[in-house]
C-alpha cells in the first residue's frame, strides 16, 4: 500500500499515519474510504419520560440526521466527540441550545490526560498491604496503597509518574489498568507484602480469591457502644476485635454507664482509653482485619481478683463474619460453648448492620492549559469561570468534584458514567470526556470560540448512541448548578 493511500490522524501527538480500512494505534480513529473517522458513537444523554431510567442506550447506534433533537432535554457528552491537537484549535463539539429561554453552550472534548489516575476504595476490614506498598498490576508498579479510612481501604493509583516516569511497559500497563477500571472491568492487582485482590467498581472487592460481603459496622469500640444493650445482663464480658480498636465491654464508658461488672479480663496490645485497645495483633485477612484466627490469642490470663469460674465471653469481629462463645472453668481458662440464642441475635444484628462491601472508582484528571486552550482563547478564564460557578464541570454529563485551588482539578464516580466511556492514546494518557456548561453570554465574555458554536439541531451526520440520564445525576443544564 502506498503512503499516499495513508491518512494521517492529527488527534493526538502519536500523529498515526492510518491505512484505508484500517484504525489508528488507539483504536478510535479510523481510515474510513479515506476520511479520519472517530468510530465509536457521539453519546448523548436525552431526558426520558421515565427519569429513573439508568444509563443504557436505548436507540442504538444512528446516524443524527433526521433525529428529533429537543433543546434543553439533550446534553451532549464528550464521548466519542474526538480530540484537536494542538490545543490551540477550538474543541471538537461547540453546541449551543435555549434551556427555559436561556441562550446555553456546552464545549465537548474528550481529553488527553497525562496527568490522572484513579482513586480507588474498597470496603474490607481486611488488611491489604502496609501504607505506601506498591500497587502491581502483570507485575508492574500501577500505584500505591494509601491511608485507610473508615472501614475501607484506598488505593491511589495511576499518576504521572507511573505513565511517564518508569519503564515503557509500565507505563503502558498504568494505563490499561486505569481505563480497565474506569471502565468498570474488573482487574487484578496484587499489593507488596500484601493480598491479591480483584477490583471492579460497583461491585464487592475479591481479597486473596474470597469474595468481601460485608463492610464492619464501625470498629470494635463503636461496636461495644452500639450494642451494649443489647449485650448487658446476657454475657458477662464481650470484646470485639478490630485491627485498629479492639473494644471491651467491662471497661469500656458504655459498660461503665450500664453497670456492667469488672471481670478482670486483660487484653494485648496498647491501651488507649477505657475499654479500647491498639495493636492487639498485626493486620491481617483474620478476625477483624487482624491476622489472628483464634481470638483467645489476644487475651492474657483473667485476673483471679475479679474474674469467676462460669464467667461468660463472647468474642465477634467488626462484622459479625467471625464470632465465639466462651464460659471460664474453675482454673479461670475460657472453653469454647455453643453460642446461646439469647446472644446469636445481636451477632446477627451486628451483620445485618454491616453495608455491602463495594469497590468504588472516582477518575482524577487535570484539566490543563492545553485543555483550556480548546475552550477559550485566554485558558485562566476558564478555571475563573468554574470557580465562580458560571461554568458547569461535568464528564460523560456526571456530576464531578472540582478541587479547590489552582487549576481543574476533577473527580468522578465512574459508576455514573456511560458505558466506556474512557479511551487511551499510546503516549500512554487516558482519553475522558469533558464538558464544560454555560451561559453562551459568559462564553462570549471569557474569550470563547464563537465563531465554531453551532446550534444543537444543526449537528447532523454525526452517528450517536443515546442514553437515558442515569439516576440520581444532576441535569448539567439546569439552572440550579450556576450562580445566576
Ligand atoms: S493514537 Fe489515536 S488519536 Fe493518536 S494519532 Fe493515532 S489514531 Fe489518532
């Protein structure tokens, strides 16, 4: 095939030279009887008769022409609308339209992120890895394991450094791992002295091959406060361990308060306050997100001066997952009992009030000068404009956290996005959609590429999949989300 039968794609710095019939290195610029295509559909979001409706195509693939467009009820995302490079060129997607008698614009683009990653939580007690161990995905450095929050475990994968910063092919497993699971695949990744785990956003976190169920109900001296009651005057001593804050009941303030009996139990580990001890055993997949698997191994001996043969025990975990019943013998040691009915209800309370254990995937991307640039001549007055709420944020039409300070900084729940809704490019960068809304006077007045707005019904021959909103996301155009 001769290089003038070639195309070149000027969508991206990789610059592809693309033979008739065939696509470009990332798949989404084609050679189409010698015209650069972008393959995959323009999506757009129309409001449906049913607003409860999810996010699922329901017309398909089709060409725009002839659709019926109803301004103000249409939003057009950024996925599939292509990129322009270099960034001085206006964005791919300029639509205007009226919503309640208010001139809008929406200037799509499906951005090329060097600088993003993903921010990843996982609902487990369960230890996964030391703080700041590496994140490895087919063996190389995808990320890092960062501070655990209440009653999950977070990820922070993805970054510059791990795109640009190592090896080649590190750089481009970082970014299938991160469009993998921006695109709600599932992915394993293995952690530095820690578990293998299965990640797949909206769905429960596979650790070391068994699938999690349950997020803890709090940690164990949360526990002991919420079900004191419930436990008093039915078992003498309970203690529910937690890799973090094992609780006690005797000693704890809600046992205190209640009257509960000093039983003279003493527990490993590092005593913080009443009732509440660190560090009663290392973490773990264990009791509790310890590595223990026989909970009297964080007891020391009763002390004789307060504890009494018969005495009853009950040790439970944070999710009610591992639980036992014990009854001290005259030598004071406890034996293991069949637990009675009386106690099997509060274990059972205890797991009901346990949440599902969820993997969650919030994108992180910077919208940068060059982004900017694609939206207004003067880029600094696009950032003005998001801060001072004239300008809508939005990607793939979800709702996004912008952070504050410098820049735009965003964040998005990819569970809210449409289907593949992210892309790459080999540099390697993860392709996302961008949309930013507003007032077309706004627009005029922050430097705007005016002369490239074309009204939405005047966008034709362009092929589109529709999607129906998905539930509980803001509509981007409504007026609430602005100042004015
Ligand atoms: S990698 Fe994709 S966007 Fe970049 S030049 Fe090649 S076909 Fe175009």
């Amino acid at each position: 095939m001769s290089a003038a039968e070639k195309i070149r794609c000027d969508a991206c710095p990789v610059l592809c030279y693309i033979a008739k019939g065939r696509t470009g290195a990332c798949d989404r610029y084609a050679n189409v009887s010698g015209e650069l295509t972008r393959v995959d559909p323009l999506v757009v979001i129309e409001e449906a008769q049913d607003k409860g409706t999810p996010l699922v195509p329901f017309a398909g693939r089709a060409d725009w022409d002839g659709g019926i467009v109803k301004p103000g009820g249409t939003f057009v995302t950024a996925i599939g609308a292509g990129t322009t490079y270099p960034d001085y060129k206006p964005a791919p997607f300029i639509v205007s339209s009226q919503v309640e008698g208010v001139d809008m614009v929406t200037v799509v683009s499906e951005a090329i992120f060097s600088y993003c990653g993903a921010k990843v939580k996982i609902d487990t007690d369960r230890h996964l890895g030391p703080e700041r161990s590496l994140v490895r995905c087919q063996g190389e450095p995808v990320g890092h394991v960062t501070s655990g929050e209440y009653g999950s475990q977070m990820l922070s994968l993805g970054g510059v450094h791990h795109l640009t910063g190592g090896s080649k092919k590190e750089g481009r497993v970082t970014c299938d791992t991160l469009m993998d699971l921006c695109n709600r695949k599932a992915v394993e990744m293995t952690i530095d002295e820690g578990a293998t785990i299965v990640v797949e956003a909206g769905r429960a976190p596979v650790v070391n091959g068994e699938r999690e169920t349950r997020m803890r109900v709090g940690c164990g001296s949360a526990t002991i406060g919420m079900f004191a009651r419930q436990w008093f005057e039915h078992v003498d001593e309970v203690v529910v361990v937690d890799d973090h804050i094992t609780g006690v009941l005797s000693e704890h303030q809600a046992g205190k308060v209640l009257g509960v009996r000093d039983t003279g139990i003493k527990i490993r580990g590092r005593k913080s306050t009443p009732g509440r001890y660190f560090q009663v055993a290392e973490p773990g997949t264990g009791w509790g997100g310890t590595n223990i698997s026989d909970p009297l191994s964080i007891l020391r001996e009763f002390d004789p001066k307060h504890a009494w043969p018969g005495l009853t025990l009950l040790m439970v975990s944070t999710t009610g997952d591992h639980y036992a019943y014990y009854m001290l013998d005259e030598d004071l040691k406890p034996v293991e009992q069949k637990l009675p009915a009386r106690l099997r209800l509060s274990v059972e309370r205890i797991q009901e009030n346990c949440e599902p254990a969820l993997c969650s995937v919030l994108f992180i991307g910077g919208a940068g000068g060059s982004l900017r640039a694609g939206v207004t001549e003067n880029p600094v007055n696009l950032t003005r404009s998001v801060k001072d709420m004239l300008t809508l944020v939005s990607s793939g039409g979800a709702p996004v956290y912008v952070w504050p300070g410098g820049g735009i900084t965003f964040m998005v729940d990819v569970t809210r996005m449409p289907d593949n809704s992210f892309g790459y490019v080999p540099t390697p960068a993860i392709v996302a959609p961008i949309e930013f809304t507003l007032r077309l006077e706004d627009y005029r007045l922050l430097g705007g590429h005016m002369a490239d707005v074309v009204k939405l019904e005047d966008v034709t021959g362009v092929e589109r999949r529709t999607v129906s909103p998905a539930r509980d996301n803001p509509w981007p155009m409504a007026h609430r989300n602005f100042r004015w």
